[in-house]
C-alpha cells in the first residue's frame, strides 16, 4: 500500500488474525511477517494487537521490523495500550536487548516540546502506559524507570555538571499538586512506588540502584521509600537492615539538605516509631546540614552586594528560619533532649509550624544558569571551533529568567570535557584566551574524567595547572553579570587546580605514567604553595562556624596539605617523597589558630603511618601530645584521627599517650570533627574495649586503667554499648571477640555490684540483646541480674520484644520474670510498653501457660489478669491464639 495517500485501505483479514492469534500464535505470527513491512497504519495497528496476545518468543521475531519502524512509525492508529502490552512481554522473554530498546523507545525521554516528551504517547497516554508497564513488571523494572527520570531532568536541564535542581518542581515525594500533571510527575511518582515495594523486600538492592542516580531528586525520593517500608514492618527487629539503611542515610550531609526536609521528617518520624531511643548522631547530621545551608546562603549574601553591616542578621535570620523548619520536620519524639529544648525555644519565637510535613508556597527565581550552547553542540566543534566560540562569546545577561551565561556555558564545558577530555586538544595559551570560570569548568571536567577512567592529554592538563598557579589573583577580563554568572577573578580556578592535583595525587587503580606523576607532585609541591590562599583561610576560615575538618574541604590551602599527604603514600621510594615531607611539615609550622591542617594531619595518619612510621612515630607526641600535655592544635589532630579511623593496634599504640591525656583532662578537648560519637573521651573507650576483646590490651593496660577509673559511667557504658551495636551490624562476629566482649561486660557487672552509684555503665545491655550474637541462655539469666541491681534499668529503654518472645520457648520462667521486670517499671516508655505487649507479652504468657511448671502457669494466668484490668482488653485473646499454634 502507499503510505503517502490520506485515506488507508482497511485490510479485515487481519481482524481474523487477531482473534486466532492466541490459538495458534506461530502461524498468525508467520503471516504477519510477510506484511509487516507495509506502511499502512491498519496494518500496523493489527501486527501490535497480535504482539500483545502471543507469547513473547514470537514477539521477538518482530525485533528487526520494530526497529525499521521506529517509534514514530509505529502506527498513527496503533492502541497504546497494546504498545505497552508487547512492551510488557517482551520483558519476559529472553532477548534482553530488545526488551529494553523497545521500552525505551515508549518511555525514554528523546525529543522535547513543551513538556510533551514521547513521539509514540501524549501526555495522558505516557502516564496510563507507565503505570500499567511499572504495575505489570513491580520492582524488577525500577533501575530502568530511574534511568528514564534522570534523562528527563538531563533533558530540561535540571540535572548535570554542577548543577541539580530536579527539586524544583516536586517539594513533596508523597503527593504532587493535584494540578500538576505530565510525564515528569509520572516517573516521579512511578519511581516512588516501585522503590516503596521493593524497600521492603529488598533493602541493600533497593539502595543500590537509587544510589546509582546522584540526583537530589532520587535522594528524596530513597528518605521517602524508607519511611513508607519502615512504616510497614513489625518492629525494630523486623526491619533492620531497613533501620540500619535509615540511620545511615539521615546521617548523610546530603540528606540535611533543606530541599529534602519534608523525606527527612518523614524517615526520622518512621524511625522514632520503632526506636525507644533518637537516632545517635542526629544532632551532628544537622549541625552539618546547617553549615553547608550557612555557607551557600553566606556566598548569596555577599554577591549580592548587601551591606556589611547587614549580612550577620540576614544570614542568622536564614540560619534560625532552617534550623526551625528541619526540627519542626522531625518532630519532637525523634530529637534528642538539646534538640527538643530547641525546637520548643523556635516555637515561642516564631509560631509553631502547624503542618511541617506539607509542601509550602515557594516564591521562585531563576538560580541556575543557562548555556547558548548544549554541551552536545559543543561536541560537534572541534577544538579550535569551540575555543573560539568561548574566546568570543558575550554575556548580556541582567539577572531575569534563565538567560545564557558564562556559568552556564561553564557547566555545560565541564560536562563535555568530563566525557571528551580532548575536545580542546593541541588548544594553547588557554590561560590568555579564556576568562577563569571557563579554566575552571576545564578543570572541573578533566577532574570528572580522571575519576571515571577517561584517558586525558596530561601534557596539556600540566601545562594549564602550571600557568593557572603562576597567574595573579587579578584577571584581565572584566566580570560579566553577577558573582554567580562569571569569576571575577582567578581565586576559584586555582581551587579547582590544587583539587584537581590532589585528585592526582592519590593512589590510583590504574596508575599514570612515572614522569607525569613526578611533574604533578612538583606542581603540588612547589608551584601550588601560594602565600594568598594562606592568607585567604586565616582571615576567613574562623566566620563559617564549621568545625576543622569541614572547614579543610573548603579552603584551598588545606586542601594542598591533604594532596601531600596522599603523595607521601606512595612511600619513601618515590622521587618526591622527601620535598612533600618537608613542603608538608613546612606547612604544618604555621600558627593554624583555626585547625584545618590539624584535621588534616589526624585524618591522613594512617596514611602517613605507612609511608614513614619512623618519622610518624618520633613527630606523634609533636602532633598529638603526650601523657603530660596536649595542647588545642593537638587536640584536633587526635580527636579527628580517632574519630576518622577504625581501631588499629599500631594506631592504637601510637596515641595511647595522648589518650591518658585527654582521660585525665578536667575540660572537654577541642574535637576536630563533629561526627560520631562527639565525645573523645567514649571514642577512647571504644578503641580500648575493642583492643581488649581482640586481645590486643589487657585491663591491666594504664589507658584501661585510666579510662575505667576516670570516664564517667556514662560514659563507660555508650562505649560498650557502640561495640555491642556494631555486632548487631556485623554479619558474622568471631566467637573469640564476642567471647571477649561477653567476659568484659562479667568483669563490668562485677565492679557495678560494689559500687551500685556506676549503674548508668550498664546501660548498653539491650544491644547485646538486640545484636543476636549471644544466646538467651547467655543474656536471659544476664538481664535478670541487671534487673535486681536497678528495677529501673537507669531508666534505659527496652526494644526486645522479639527476642524474649523467642527465648520464652527454651526458658519460658525467667522470660515471664524478665517480661513481668519490664512491664511493671514505674512510668514506663510507651514504645517499649506498645513493643513488648504486642511481640513478647502473647508468646511469653503462652508458653508459660504451656509448661508443666503449675507454678508458673498459675502465674501467668494471674498476670494475665492484671494485664486485662490495666487495660490491655485483647491480651486474652492473643495469648490463646498463640496457644493454638503450640
């Protein structure tokens, strides 16, 4: 047939085929292959309502004729749903490449116009066809979903090289504006639902797959799933590898940031409702999360030309409105005791937030930048063509609406350069030809690419570094527009040159040649020593607030003491070593008030240790201190490097003088990261309980000595309390180390016998409990113990209903004991009352009941009772459906 004329001949036969297609699917499928070429869109109509009912195998023969379609050829008059149905199908076949081309080329955003994206489905079409092809495949179909969303924000611009905005246009995963519809908020919401499925059965492949995506979006999108699949599980116990997902990803600084507060309030929330206690660590997650909200807000304010004498109240004015906006979002049962104080403070002052977890009206300007050039255009130049264009190119922007400009031209260079490091190949005096922010986008790009494996031309990329770090501050090209359109100077793009060459500096998979590692350390050496970027940190580096070791990732001149660090890795061996130890120690003579080369030189210890440890080991009570004196530079040097790293014998011995030090001192140290936990002294502890359940440390060891003779209860017991939770995330503990942490906690119970004041360095126990490392036969007769010194517990809070239920069924008596211990305590917790009436209480008191101890079951019969007039109306009933199943 004629594809050109208006009018199609229908062809009926091919209705005859549709009906018997499921009958004889070869022989329909056989037919349809001899007209499948035709252009008729009658015909074409017909060959997809016979691909949507055979089986997929004789889909796959079509494969070839799909492919010469295209999807705009697909037929005018083709029903989407039956494009869905084959793609759908051909999901369950066996020809993987196929089945992905074909979904792609239903789904995968290619061609723009407004906010149409499809050249097979309008709007409504797109977001029927998605739905049903995500409900049909459920989780298996999610990587493939992710991928189609970050192609759409690549498409509209929200998400590339140094920029994503993919918040913009959803403030709330849970629900979009009921006005709002189209492709975008199809995937977004497609991505949501198959991630809350498979969250809840699959947490590590679940993570994996969001995690591939570095759009904030899919952050969002994670803290959303987790909350929904925490809402849905038992108990603690239940959902612990989604728990200990979720305690990891709130402590991330990303997460903190201020787009994804409504997910972060939703996931702490869902947390607080499982666990008795605030989630450890989250007052540091936020000072964090409020330091990076302070230093973007900080640069607005600046660039934006307000007055000096002004900034300090707006930016504090921004600091409270976040710092109130974030502990509003948790709510107050999920912040610890200083946070709730604080939220209860901001309330007075400025009106409680009566619905935190609710989108709010957001008055938006343009904040990017945009290009006149897509970066894909750029890659159709060649070099000189594009160095050209930047050499010549002008800004007329006036700060209205998305116009073009050097930042955004910059993102888009940094981009193709991060994929094609060459594409300005044999281009020289680029440091003369192009204004800094084009420098730095190059070096921003070649950074990317060295990190992803590209090969890049490292003669050329020396040669830039070295006349970006000769250059003066002053550049001879006038800024155009604002600070956030253009660099009006040559600061940033020597930040960006000694971060790219402490990317060099470290050890690599594949190693770079030896000469052109020589001439990159000589750079970091000698060419990167700049007396400005010095000056710059000292003068400025004190007002951020951060503590050293943030204040180190964002200042140029300890950025250069972490790349020599990395050089002095690769071992005395290496023709730089000697000057990158002298440049280094050069560097670390310098009156560091604010502390960064401090945290520099705790976090890069273990490095060091193994390139030197002669030199480590003479200059440690220099760095660190000693068991007489550690002063406040070498208290950021210890605390960081005892915060940072895992325990190690040799690190261990290398600061046990220091850690008597710090034991002994009658103030707190100054810590030089504000991590987990914030207290050098239970990092000590934790250090020495692992030494001394590995053998490593005896108790007869002066810092074990020291740290149990001096260290608060308190904190005696969160150090064994962190090592006893870090079992619970182990998948497999050596009998010999949990055997020695068991004889440590005898040994500590012992002691808290006599002195029953101690009884707070007994508080950890429930982690033992939780970890289900340690048996019931060996914890049971244990939390008994712990009940006759204290009743109370010292107020600890219990989640172990799961647990003791299990242990009823070996030693149903001291279960029951240990249930009736916990249920009758004085004002008890609500959540440990609600865990252990709804997972213990029905299974202890059954098997109790069931035993042949008549005491016993007269007993739990009567308590029972108790527990029905207490107000517990369904226990009886509980407890005799457990019966039922005896």
């Amino acid at each position: 047939m004629d594809g050109n004329l208006i009018q199609e001949a229908y062809w009926p036969e091919m209705e005859y085929l549709v009906r018997v297609a499921e009958a004889v699917p070869r022989e329909v499928m056989d037919v349809v292959l001899g007209v499948a070429q035709s252009s008729n869109s009658w015909v074409r109509r017909g060959v997809f309502e016979i691909s949507a009912k055979v089986p997929p195998g004789e889909v796959e023969r079509l494969g070839p004729v799909f492919k010469s379609w295209t999807p705009k050829g697909f037929g005018r008059r083709t029903n989407p749903r039956d494009l869905v149905r084959v793609a759908v199908s051909l999901q369950g076949g066996t020809d993987r490449k196929l089945a992905t081309w074909f979904a792609n080329a239903l789904f995968r955003p290619e061609k723009l116009s407004g906010h149409g994206i499809s050249a097979v489905f309008d709007e409504y079409w797109y977001e029927e066809g998605l739905r049903e092809f995500s409900s049909s495949l459920g989780g298996s179909c999610l990587g493939l979903v992710l991928s189609w969303l970050e192609t759409y924000e690549r498409q509209v611009g929200h998400f590339g090289q140094d920029v994503d905005l993919t918040f913009i246009e959803r403030e709330s995963i849970r629900k979009r504006d009921d006005s709002i519809h189209g492709v975008l908020q199809a995937l977004v919401d497609t991505v949501r639902d198959l991630a809350i499925e498979t969250m809840s059965t699959d947490v590590e492949s679940t993570m994996a797959i969001l995690a591939r995506s570095k759009m904030i979006l899919a952050r969002k999108i994670t803290l959303h799933a987790l909350a929904e699949a925490l809402k849905k599980t038992a108990s603690v116990d239940h959902g612990s590898a989604l728990f200990a997902a979720s305690s990891h990803i709130l402590l991330e600084p990303a997460s903190t940031d201020d787009v994804c507060r409504i997910e972060y309030g939703e996931l702490a929330r869902a947390m607080a409702t499982l666990s008795p206690k605030p989630l450890a660590g989250l007052e540091t997650a936020l000072v964090v999360g409020l330091g990076a909200y302070r230093e973007r807000v900080r640069h607005i304010i600046v660039e934006r030309g307000v007055p000096e004498g002004e900034q300090e109240a707006q930016l504090a004015d921004r600091e409270e409105v976040w710092t109130h906006r974030m502990l509003s979002a948790i709510g107050i049962d999920a912040l610890p005791q200083a946070l709730r104080s604080r939220l209860q403070e901001l309330d007075e002052l400025r009106g409680v937030i009566d619905s935190p977890l609710e989108p709010v009206s957001r008055a938006t300007t343009w904040i990017g930048s945009n290009s006149p050039l897509s970066s894909q255009e750029m890659s159709m130049m060649s070099p000189a063509q594009l160095l050209a264009h930047l050499e010549s190119w002008r800004s007329s922007a006036t700060g209205w609406g998305p116009e073009p400009t050097h930042s955004g031209q910059g993102q888009e260079l940094a981009t193709l350069l991060a994929t094609n490091p060459r594409a300005l190949a044999g281009m020289p005096r680029l440091v003369e030809r192009l204004r800094p922010i084009y420098l730095r986008s190059i070096l921003d790009g070649w950074q990317a690419a060295l990190k992803s494996g590209q090969e890049v031309d490292l003669s050329q990329m020396a040669t830039l570094l070295r006349d970006v770090l000769g250059h003066a501050n002053a550049s001879t090209f006038p800024r155009e527009g604002d600070a956030l359109d253009d660099d009006g100077d040559f600061r940033y793009v020597k930040k960006a040159a000694v971060g790219l060459l402490e990317e060099l500096a470290k050890d690599r998979t594949s190693p770079l040649p030896a000469e052109a590692m020589e001439e990159f350390a000589s750079l970091l050496i000698d060419d990167a020593q700049d007396e400005d970027a010095w000056e710059e940190y000292h003068s400025n580096a004190g007002e951020n607030g951060m503590d050293p070791l943030t204040v180190s990732l964002n200042f140029q001149w300890p950025v250069r003491l972490r790349g020599l660090i990395y050089l002095l890795n690769w071992g005395s061996g290496t023709a730089w070593f000697n000057a990158a130890k002298r440049a280094l120690v050069k560097e670390l003579d310098r009156d560091d008030s604010h502390g960064a080369s401090h945290a520099v030189l705790g976090e890069g210890l273990g490095r060091l240790l193994r390139a030197d440890r002669t030199w480590v080991t003479e200059s440690s009570a220099t760095w660190f201190g000693n068991n007489h004196e550690i002063t406040g530079p070498q208290q950021v040097a210890f605390s960081t490097a005892i915060a940072v790293h895992h325990y190690h014998p040799d690190l261990f011995a290398l600061l046990s003088q220091s850690m008597l030090s710090v034991i002994a001192a009658a103030e707190p140290i100054r810590v030089g990261w504000k991590g987990h936990p914030n207290d050098p002294v239970q990092r000590i502890g934790e250090w020495l309980i692992e030494a001394i359940i590995r053998d490593d440390r005896s108790m007869d060891d002066p810092v074990a000595e020291a740290f149990f003779a001096t260290a608060s209860a308190e904190t005696r017991g969160h150090a064994i309390g962190s090592i006893a939770w870090s079992f619970m995330h182990s998948e497999h503990v050596d009998g010999s180390i949990r055997d020695g942490l068991a004889r440590l906690w005898d040994l500590r119970v012992a002691r808290v016998v006599d002195h029953p004041e101690d009884i707070a360095e007994l508080s950890g126990f429930r982690w033992f409990v939780r970890s289900n490392k340690f048996g019931p036969e060996w914890w049971l007769p244990r939390f008994q113990q712990l009940a006759a010194l204290d009743p109370a517990l010292a107020g600890e809070e219990y989640s172990i209903g799961n647990q003791l239920a299990e242990a009823s069924k070996t030693d149903p008596v001291r279960s029951f004991r240990v249930l009736e211990i916990l249920l009758d305590r004085p004002d008890p917790h609500y959540l440990t009352h609600h865990d252990l009436m709804r997972d213990a209480a029905p299974v202890v008191l059954a098997q109790a009941l069931n035993s042949d101890d008549e005491q016993l079951v007269n007993d739990a019969r009567n308590y029972m009772n108790t527990l029905g007039e207490r107000g517990n109306l369904q226990i009886a009933a509980r407890v005799g459906s457990v019966l039922d199943q005896l």
